[in-house]
C-alpha cells in the first residue's frame, strides 16, 4: 500500500497504489490538482509560482488520496516521491512531504525519478511484461526506450531539439491557444484542413531513431505568418497541419524502431509497444501507433489520457516495484532537476532542454 507523491511540474498530485492478493496493482485514489490557472496568463509554467502553490496545495491533496481511498496513514507500508527530473523548487516541495510522512510514521521512503513513473504506467494499466518499447512523449522528452526491467533502461532514439510536447505548446502559443498547447491544438485540428499547409515530416527515412522538431516549429511559424492575419479557419487548419505532420513523423520513427523490435527480440510471444507522457493522449498520434503497431504484429498498449499526464498513481506504482524490489532510500536522497532514466548512454548531441516540464 504505498502513497505516491507527484511534484515536478505543475500539477500536484497524490495517489495511493495497493497490490492486490491476485497479484495485480490496484490505484485506490488518484487526486490531481492543476495548476493551469496559476501559469495561464503566462503562457507557460513559471517554476516559481509553482513551487509556491505545491507547497498551498501538498497537504490536501495527501489528505484527499488517502480519504478517497478509505485510509489513514498507518495503513501505508511505503511513501514515495518523484526526486526528479523537473523543476526544483516543486520537487523539494514533494520529497520533503514524502519524506517527512515516512519518518513521522515510521515507513519505507523511495524517491522515484518521474520518467520511470511515465515508462511503468503500462504495467501498472495492462499488466505488460518486461521487456517491453516505449514511446515516451511528454513535454520535456521524446525518446524510444527498450524497457528491459525496472531500473534497466536502454535508450534507442531521442529528440535532437524540441520534445513533442514542447512543440504542440510552442505551436498553440504561436497561434494564440490557451496553454496545455497539446489539447488546444488537438482540439482545433479535428476541424481543421491536414493539406492546406504542407509541412516538413522531420526525420523521415533517416536510419537513426531520433526525432526532431525545431524544423517544424520553424516551417508552421513561416506559414502562419504568410497567411496572417489569421482567422479561426485558418488557425484550425494550421493546428491539423502541424499535428498531421508530428503524427507523420512519429509513425516512421516508431516503424523503424519496431523493425529493429522484432529482429532483437525474436522470442517475445507477444511484442508490446507502450506509449506515454502528455502527448500519449492525443489521438492521432494514438491512431498513427496503431497503424505502425499493426503492419508490425506488435501491439499497442495506451493507458488512459488520464494517466498518460502527470498523476500520482504512476509514481506511486513505480515506487510499489521499487519497494518490492527491496529499495529504499534515506532522508538526504536529492532532487535533481535532470535525471536521465538510462545513465549510461551517451548524452545525446544537439539537445538541449528547454521546456518546463518532463
Ligand atoms: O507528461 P506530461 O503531463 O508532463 C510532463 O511533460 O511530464 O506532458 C505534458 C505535455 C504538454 O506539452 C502538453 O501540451 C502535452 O503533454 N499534451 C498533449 C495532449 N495532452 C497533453 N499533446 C498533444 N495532444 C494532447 N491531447
Ligand atoms: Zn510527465
């Protein structure tokens, strides 16, 4: 029974994770706060305004999950909180709650890094077997994993620039739409025209599995200047354009890196591929997984939208296996605002993050 504790960026969450007696993790509670109202006028989070509204926010939102899922305190057997990667301030924020609950109950404490939480959601929604690919899009990274087991990560391919998310919000800034820029655009673009703006497909063909998308921020940027000023028609079709282009984009990359799937792991009965991160919700990018997945036999795993963006559960649920798997970690555990999953490969050249999020 472990309650996670997600603060990285701006949403504060908690959640409490129980594995059940058939062996299958169950979410008790789930409880999300957002902080988008706080960031809006902004366009963008602002770490500071954050971290001040965690720390506001933490204690009810601990005090919901546990009340949701029918519990007090003494009914936890572990505590666990993202130590990272993500913004500073929001991480002290939740590892010093976490930590403090453990020692002021006397529980096992396991700071979990959130990208291990997105890569693991899989498990915790569909049950999926180790290894496993995952597509990992969020609004900080893009990159295609082999998950090999927990804690063993092997990167493939990652973004050279912009992460996907970060590029739906650019997008969507550029255009005027209200920050999440992922949902806005998605929403415009399902009345929008695809072919109107023909846009790049960055990376398409290229052997290696990386992805970028400055290029195409840049293509969509020249278009909706050439088309200025621009009316709600011509704002739809731009959004279509832009998402059917990242959509185009991801589809081959993932093709690639199915193909290479199925050579290095012949022996899987039943090849998964996994996605998640924020921009796992979005549906076109979704059918365009299915599409790859299908002419490959491998099929696709989607938790729901509501778990692909930053929850409690998925750390929670990270922390439950690490705990498991017989790991703790003491008071002084750091945060720290980069925290590659796999930190053993080769920093990736050319990219550098920007973006707010994870
Ligand atoms: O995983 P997440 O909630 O936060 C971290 O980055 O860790 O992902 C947030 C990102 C944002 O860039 C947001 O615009 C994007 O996910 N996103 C979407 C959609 N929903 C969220 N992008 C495209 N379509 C969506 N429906
Ligand atoms: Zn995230």
């Amino acid at each position: 029974m472990v309650l996670g504790i997600e603060t990285s960026c701006d949403e504060t969450a908690a959640s409490v994770v129980a594995r059940s007696s058939d062996g299958a993790p169950r979410i008790l509670s789930n409880v999300v706060l957002s902080q988008v109202e706080e960031h809006q006028a902004f366009g963008g989070v602002v770490p500071e305004i954050a971290a001040r509204a965690h720390v506001e926010a933490v204690d009810g939102v601990v005090a919901a999950a546990l009340a949701d899922a029918g519990l007090g305190f003494n009914a936890l057997t572990g505590v666990a909180a993202t130590l990272g990667p993500g913004l500073i301030g929001g991480l002290i924020v939740g590892a010093m709650t976490g930590k403090a609950i453990a020692a002021a109950r006397d529980l096992a404490f396991v700071g979990v890094n959130h990208l291990e939480g997105h890569a693991l959601t899989p498990r915790l929604t569909d049950g999926v077997a180790y290894p496993y690919l995952l597509l990992l899009v969020s609004g900080g990274h893009t990159q295609i994993l082999l998950v090999r087991g927990l804690g063993d990560y092997e990167r493939w391919g990652s973004t050279i620039d912009d992460a996907l998310g970060e590029a739906f919000d650019k997008t969507a800034k550029l255009l005027g739409l209200p920050h999440p820029g992922g949902p806005s655009v998605e929403r415009l673009a399902a009345g929008g025209d695809p072919s109107r703006f023909p846009l790049p497909r960055p990376m398409k063909g290229e052997a290696r599995l990386d992805f970028s998308f400055s290029g195409l921020k840049t293509a969509l940027r020249q278009a909706a200047t050439a088309a200025a000023p621009l009316r709600q028609a011509d704002v739809a079709d731009l959004c279509a354009a832009f998402q059917a282009a990242a959509a185009d984009s991801i589809a081959d990359r993932i093709g690639r890196a199915l193909r290479r799937y199925r050579d290095e792991c012949p022996e899987l009965a039943e090849p998964v591929l996994a996605v998640a991160g924020g921009v796992a919700a979005n549906r076109a990018i979704r059918a365009a997984l299915d599409v790859a997945c299908a002419g490959h036999g491998v099929r696709l795993v989607a938790p729901p939208p509501a778990l692909c963006t930053d929850n409690g559960a998925m750390i929670a649920y990270a922390g439950l296996e690490r705990l498991e798997a017989g790991h703790r970690d003491g008071m002084d555990a750091p945060v720290r605002a980069r925290w590659p999953l796999d930190e053993t490969s080769a920093p990736i050249l050319g990219f550098g993050r920007r973006g707010a999020k994870a």
